[in-house]
C-alpha cells in the first residue's frame, strides 16, 4: 500500500518502535469473559507478534508490537505453540483470541501456509476469534473457517459512527466497506465482534459518550453480538498533537463507565469496556478505583450494578 503524505506525516511523529522476537508472542492473558452467548467462559488472548498493519490510523498504538516486515512462515503456529507451553496446560472448550496487531486475512501478517497448523493447534476451543480490518474481509474468512473445529469471530474496528470524525481517522473505511464487511461474514456463518472508541479524536468531549452508544447501537443492528468499547490512551505522538490543538480530550474512567452504562441499556448484545492499562486512564481519586471494580463486574455479569456513589463527582443538588 502506498503511504500518503499523512501517513508519513503520522509516522514521523511516532516514538522507536521496541525490538521483537518474531518467534515469540508478545504477551498471553487468561481471564473470564462473557462470549456471545452472555455466558462468563475462560478466555485466552495470544497477543501475536506480526507485520505491522498497512494502515496508519491516527489513534493507533499498536504498530510498536508489529515487525518492520513480512511474518516469517511458520512463525504464528510457533508462537501459539510458545504461549501454550508457557500456559502449561492451555484450557480447552472455551474462547481463544489470537489478536496480532494487524490483520489476521492480510497474507503478510498471517501467511496463509500456516493456516492448517494453526488450525490445528486450535482444536480444542470452541471459538476462534481474529481481528481484521474491514477492508481486508474477504471470502477467504469462511476458508479458514471452515479449517476449525469451533466457530470463527472476526473483530473489526468499527471506531466510530460519527460522519465527520470517521474519515479524518486515516483509517480508510467508510460505514458502507464495514456494512458489506458485516454483511459478507454473516452470510458465511462467521460471528462479528466490533471495536468502539471511547474518546474518539474530533468528537467533542461533552458528546464522547453519546457518540459512543449510538456506534455501539449500529455495531449491534449490522451483526456484532460482542462489542468491546477502548478507551483511547496517547503515546503515539499524533495524539499527544491532537490534544495540543483541542481535538482529542483523553477519557476518563467516569466517560467509560457511563458508555459502558448507556451501551448496556441498548440490550441487544453483550457490551465489554477493555480495562488493559486502566490505571494509567485519568479519573477523580476518590472514586477511580470504586469505578473501575464497578467496570469490571459489569464486564463479568453484564446487567445493571449499584452505581458507585462520589460526592466530588456527582455532588448532591
């Protein structure tokens, strides 16, 4: 893909990228998470270490995980295999997400070679989820579903609906390649799982949450039964600009609780608020922490939970 003058521009400002190893994962989570289903199951994400991701979306922080160049062959299977000797005894029957900071149907980032080792190695999940940039949805998704014992999800970054802050995310979707993206999976047999900003840049802070209940809300009616709500953090320099000239205002651990809140009134799917790094998100001290547990409960059961009660933060009238 040719870069353009804002890529580069983007780029340029972006930190050293850390040295990797392309042989080994970058990290391995276990916890417990509601599946499509709403039913709490073990789930394990393999965060995969990969070619970084052709496109250069403003808020991404995720290209300091990647490698410069293509995916060696045979580096994704060794890797999965890595992180379950690593697990000891990896949990079978649940959900696993491979998640490599790119595009798992991009040939560059996941050769396709690989596919059946990695299938294989995948035998004993009941679903499968990948991520995957709309653009890059192809029938080659239901190829390699077909290759798995359990189901295929494939998570794509709906980021927002906003009409004036989607395409100045240089991100190069439009709502209608994420609908025939949608449209495409469904029509295989393949679940969605959409990505939802919380903080998204050229979206005024005092409409952040509207903005995100409402993208939440088209995830749900264009197929998505899981959406994962992400906070938006700084640190890749383009950010840290945005906030100099008021067009990006970090969220704070009160913004993501109150659109995981709205989002969760929706009922029509399960909502999730991505806690990773959630210390470093900036909120009042005396009730950060209490939001936070609060957060996560709502993750584990979904629901409604008593609200956390601050008195800094929502004084009495």
């Amino acid at each position: 893909m040719t870069r353009s003058s804002e890529d580069q521009r983007i780029r340029r400002l972006r930190p050293a990228k850390r040295s990797l190893d392309a042989w080994r994962p970058i990290g391995v989570q276990l916890e417990e998470e509601r599946n499509a289903d709403g039913e709490l199951a073990t789930s394990l994400t393999i965060f995969l270490t990969g070619r970084e991701c052709p496109f250069t979306c403003v808020f991404c922080d995720l290209w300091q995980y990647t490698l410069d160049g293509p995916t060696p062959a045979g580096a994704i299977p060794a890797q999965i295999e890595r992180a379950f000797e690593d697990l000891g005894e990896p949990p079978a029957g649940g959900t696993i997400k491979l998640y490599n900071a790119s595009s798992f149907f991009d040939d560059k980032a996941v050769p396709r070679s690989d596919w059946p080792a990695i299938a294989d190695l995948l035998r004993p999940f009941s679903q499968v989820v990948v991520e995957c940039h709309p653009r890059l949805v192809s029938d080659s998704c239901g190829e390699f579903a077909e290759q798995l014992e359990g189901r295929l999800e494939v998570a794509m970054g709906l980021e927002t609906i906003h009409p004036e802050a989607l395409p100045r995310l240089n991100k190069r979707v439009t709502l209608g390649a994420f609908e025939r993206a949608a449209s495409l999976l469904s029509s295989v047999g393949v679940g969605i799982r959409s990505f939802v900003l919380v903080g998204t840049p050229f979206v005024p802070e005092i409409e952040t949450v509207e903005w995100a209940v409402r993208s939440v809300n088209y995830a749900h009616q264009h197929g998505s039964r899981v959406v994962s709500l992400i906070p938006l953090r700084g640190g890749n320099g383009e950010m840290e600009r945005l906030a100099k000239v008021g067009a990006f205002c970090p969220p704070t651990v009160k913004r993501l609780e109150e659109a995981l809140d709205g989002a969760l009134l929706l009922d029509q799917g399960v909502v999730l608020a991505d806690l990773w790094d959630a210390e470093s998100l900036e909120g009042c001290p005396d009730c950060r922490g209490a939001r936070i547990d609060r957060i996560d409960r709502l993750n584990r059961f979904g629901g409604s939970q008593p609200p956390v009660a601050c008195p800094v933060c929502d004084p009495p009238e």
